[in-house]
C-alpha cells in the first residue's frame, strides 16, 4: 500500500515540476505546415524557421516550396484537395482572395497589418478585413551587364524609350563575337509566368490605370498598347538564345547570364540569389536594372508591386491560426525577423520600421531607386482572371513564338477568354 501511494505522489509531483519549469506535452505542441512559391529564399526560410522554434520551444515549423518553373496555383490547389492543407500559404491579390475566400483567416489585428506599407494591403482587403500579408516589394525590368554595355560605349542612362532600347540591342549584336556572347537577350518562353503575368503587365496596367482592383473589375481586356507589347516581345525572341520555348528560368539566369553569355534578361531583383551564388563579384558589381519601355505611354518605368501575401488557414485549429499570425508577425516586426528579411532575404521590406539604407543588393537598390522617384508601373497583373495570365495569354505567346499563331490571333483569343472568365 505505501509503494502504490508513493507511486502516486512521484507522478504528482513529476506533473508539478512539468508545469514548474515550463515543460510541454505532446498535446500543446503546435505543427505550423507553411507551403509556399519563393524558390530564391527557399534556405533562408529555413534556417529562420529553425531559429523561430529554438526560440518558441512548443513550436513545429515545416516548409514546403513549390515554385520556380512549376505552377504554385495548380500544387496549392492539389494541396487543399489532398485534404492535408497548410496553414500558412501565399495568395496573389483580390483574384485569389476571391477564390480562396473561406479558406482566409482575418489577420486585421496582426502586427504586421499595422505595419504595412500604404496601400499594400489593397487587393487582399474585403468588407474591412484584411486577408492576406505582404511578402515583400519587388521590381522587374530588364537586367543587364554593366561591363559588357561599357565595352560595347552604351550608356544604360540613355535608354528611356523603344528606340533607344533597339538600337543598343543592335548595337550589342553586332559585337557580340568581341563581348563573347551567344546573343544579347535570353527569353525564357518555356515559362508563361515571365510573358504571360509579368511582360504582359508592363502593358496592360496602364489601360487599368495601373490599379489592380479596375483589372479585377473589368468585364474585357482591350490591349490598348497591344502593339507596343509586340515590338518588345518580338524585340527579345529575335535577338535571343533560340528556341525560346525550350528556354526555362533556370538556364536563362544562372547559365546564360550569371555566366555572361548574354547582356540581358528580363527578370526582377529576386534574382540577385541566384546569381551571386554563381559569381558573387558579378552580382555585386555588374549588374543593373533597364527599363521595359511602352510606347504610347512611358518608356523609363518599371513594375513594383506585392508579389505574393502570405494567407492563414481559416480552417485549421484556432491554436494553429494563431500560432501562424505570432510567427509571421515575429518575421516582419521583430529586430531579429527584420534582419533577416533585409540581410538574408535580400527583401526590399513592404512594412514600415524599415532602415532603407541596409537594402543590400543592387538590384533591390535600382528598385527601391526606381519607387522613389515614382517611375513605376503598377502590378495588375494579380488581377487577371484566375489562370488567364498563364494558362491563355501565356500559352498563345508560346504559339506565336512557335510561329503557330499570329499576333492578332494571340489577342482575339485571349480577349475572349478573358471576357468569357468574367461572365
């Protein structure tokens, strides 16, 4: 009888210690499952994740990442179906709020909704709740080598318009035996994401006021600079590494120009990553952003906007809902979460409490250079009826750069897609 109670007592004061010190059961333990796009980041991601459970014991954090040249929209909504869903996942603008509406949790008391940029929270917003987070700003344009435009006498101050930029193209082409370069532009037309989503929103944006709730809105797409769109489009498929469809994101940046086989790419200031990785002297010093000109309309602007906001899983336990808003705000508004979104990121920060002046790479410089002076075009683009860019716009440009589809046959078809997805 003695033994049996002190058994009793020895179990009862094990549990007091447990609670004394702090100590977790497996119950109270908290298993966040994030799933997102951001190849460029992947491992960073990962090791802050790491450093969030040292710091929140009770803390499980795992990290799936889908992106690159695979479809993000297609894995998350094979995710959801599997029945195994994330709780932390990313969203693109009032498109995908839109059709993901239930699965949303309201982050409108977060931290880090408070510190959001204005304006940055726009598309992700309805009926005062706010439903997504900003990742970051990003900008796009066309990405140079710096010694290769100053062996060939271009100076990248003057190209401010189409022509202008023609003509340096041509120039850079006719030397390119000397520059040592296979061709001055490497199109990656394998990847609808880079022609569908971001080059065609250079010049549809501004027909929406450079607004992505009016894109949302619209019943019909007109193509107001539709031509100016071409001259660009043909502009790289013609001076570039050939065939353009077979071109993946992979080869254009990492083979062809962080080995500076070609003087340009269009691609944005997420790819600093993956070229420093390569040639990290090139990254840091050779290395600059032009601007994607529309005739008609501007010439010396680029595209800055939200790329992705990060989206809660309304459904999920309400532990795990709130346990995914104190990470996230932990990553944004925290001194150590601030750092690494600006030191191992490389994130040109979409919230306020920020030292603008630790923005490290020079992309992200030309960029945040860019916004500060107002020359930017707005990204509509998270606008687009689900799958448009991609899937329609996208897929008529591989045609037309097959040479099986006109010009005109690629915006006939993709008007009516666009107006028969709005119905």
């Amino acid at each position: 009888m003695k033994s049996k109670w002190r058994a009793v007592l020895l179990a009862a004061s094990l549990s007091l210690a447990a609670i004394l010190t702090g100590c977790s059961s497996d119950e109270e333990k908290v298993t966040l499952d994030i799933f997102q796009f951001k190849v460029e980041f992947k491992d960073q991601f990962e090791e802050v994740a790491k450093t969030y459970e040292k710091e929140n014991k009770n803390v499980k954090i795992n990290i799936t990442t889908v992106g690159g040249g695979e479809d993000y929209g297609a894995a998350l909504r094979s995710k959801f179906a599997s029945g195994n869903e994330p709780a932390i996942y990313n969203i693109g603008g009032p498109q995908d709020v839109a059709d993901w509406l239930d699965k949303l949790a309201d982050l409108s008391g977060s931290a880090a909704a408070k510190a959001a940029l204005d304006g940055s929270l726009d598309g992700v917003s309805v009926d005062g709740k706010v439903l997504g987070l900003p990742y970051n700003q990003e900008g796009y344009g066309l990405i140079y080598n710096k010694n290769v435009f100053e062996k060939a006498g271009i100076d990248p101050a003057s190209i401010k318009d189409f022509a202008s930029l023609e003509a340096a193209v041509k120039k850079l082409d006719s030397k390119k035996a000397e520059l040592g370069l296979q061709a001055v532009f490497a199109l990656p037309g394998k990847e609808t994401w880079v022609t569908g989503l971001h080059l065609s929103n250079a010049f549809l944006a501004p027909e929406f006021d450079n607004n992505v709730l009016t894109a949302f809105d619209s019943k019909t797409v007109a193509f107001k600079y539709g031509d100016a769109f071409k001259k660009v489009l043909d502009l790289q498929n013609d001076y570039s590494v050939q065939p353009t469809v077979s071109l993946d994101y992979s080869k254009q940046v990492e083979e062809l120009f962080s080995l500076q086989k070609v003087a340009m790419i269009q691609q944005g200031n997420w790819v600093y990553g993956s070229i420093a990785g390569i040639d990290e002297d090139f990254a840091n010093n050779g290395i600059g952003i032009l601007p994607i000109p529309v005739e008609g309309y501007k010439g010396d602007n680029i595209p800055v906007g939200i790329p992705m906001y990060w989206g809660v899983n309304s459904k999920a336990d309400k532990a795990v809902i709130e346990e995914s808003k104190k990470f996230l705000d932990w990553l944004y508004t925290s001194d150590a979460g601030k750092e690494t979104v600006l030191n191992d990121f490389k994130f040109i920060p979409a919230y306020e409490g920020y030292d603008s002046s630790k923005i490290s790479d020079p992309l992200s410089k030309d960029v945040y250079e860019y916004a500060a002076k107002g020359k930017t075009i707005g990204w509509t683009f998270m606008g687009y009826p689900t799958g448009w860019g991609m899937d329609e716009l996208g897929v008529q440009i591989q045609k037309y750069l097959s040479d099986n589809a006109s010009w005109e046959e690629v915006v006939d078809a993709t008007k009516k897609a666009w107006e028969s997805a709005r119905k």
